[in-house]
C-alpha cells in the first residue's frame, strides 16, 4: 500500500525516511522516522534492546480493579511486556495509560485484551465486550503518547503528543454516561 504516511513524508521533504517502528492504522500519535542510515541503525538498536521509551493512552472495556497491572504474555513466539495504569473510570471503562516494555505487533490491543478489558473501538479483539460501552467509539481508542529515545549524543530527548479530540470527547461521553 504507497498510500501512507512514509510515502506521504518522504515526498513531503524530498528525501529517503527511514521508518523505526510501527503503529497500527487506526492508532493515532507519535511515530518516529530516521533521516539517514546512520541515525536508523541508532535507533533501531534502541528498538531492538528495548531502551525506548513509550506509552500509549487507552480507552479499556469495563473498569480495571487494579491501579497497575502488568501483562507478561508472549506474542510472535517471543517475549512481550506491558504495564497498564488505570488513570480513570467512566461507566462500564477505564482510561488506561500503557507502557511498553518490549514491541510487538498489536501489544497493546492483544494484552488489553488478555487482561478482560479490551480497547473500545476494536473491530479485531474482544469485539463482543466493546457493546457493553454506553457510546460507540468513534475509532480505535489507542494513542502514541509518549517516546523517549537517547540520541547520538547521549542526550535523552522525550516527545509527548496529546490526547486527540475525537477521542478525548469520547471519553468525556462516557464519563457523562455515568
């Protein structure tokens, strides 16, 4: 598929990016690019070792009794880690903040999913729990927060990308369900 957002940037500043990492399609927030080759291999060893910071906001089916829970649950036959944080409740959800500490394909979703809470607005996991919301989600309510990521010159830099409207009025209307 050339229609995406690598496509679209590299003709956007007329050079070569070097894509770092992923997010799913409906997945809003911070994705991270390289301008050259030197630079993709820093941060992709990063990637790789798992010193990367990032964090992603959520929106979970039903309320986390937990303050914190951590999921250890392999996915693609290795290792994967994420720490969720119940930062709010609303009827039958929780705002979920989720730190990663490894980087699989859909780590969040399938892990939410693991915990009983799956994301409002996912058409693939836990499909069924998501009709227990009050409201519909407008899309998949999963946001890129945070990265942090330690630069060639050892300097550590964090980037921050804010909730966005559309699903930060979600969660609103579900907080006035209650």
């Amino acid at each position: 598929d050339r229609n995406n957002l690598h496509v679209y940037l590299e003709k956007h500043f007329g050079m070569q990016l070097h894509l770092l990492h992923r997010l799913d399609r409906p997945t809003s927030g911070l994705i991270a690019f390289a301008k050259n080759p030197a630079a993709a291999a820093h941060f992709s060893a990063q990637f790789r070792d798992h010193t990367i910071g990032r964090s992603y906001r959520a929106i979970g089916v039903g309320v986390l009794a937990e303050e914190t829970r951590r999921v250890d649950l392999p996915l693609e036959g290795r290792d994967a880690t994420t720490i969720f944080r119940r930062l709010d409740v609303a009827t039958n959800a929780t705002l979920l903040g989720a730190e990663l500490l490894t980087g699989r394909t859909h780590q969040v979703r399938l892990h939410a999913e693991h915990l009983g809470h799956p994301l409002a607005g996912d058409s693939k996991y836990g499909r069924a729990l998501t009709r227990r919301l009050p409201r519909r989600a407008p899309r998949l309510a999963l946001h890129a927060e945070s990265l942090s990521v330690t630069l060639p010159s050892g300097e550590r830099l964090e980037l921050h990308a804010e909730f966005p409207a559309d699903l930060d009025a979600y969660w609103t209307s579900l907080k006035n369900a209650q």
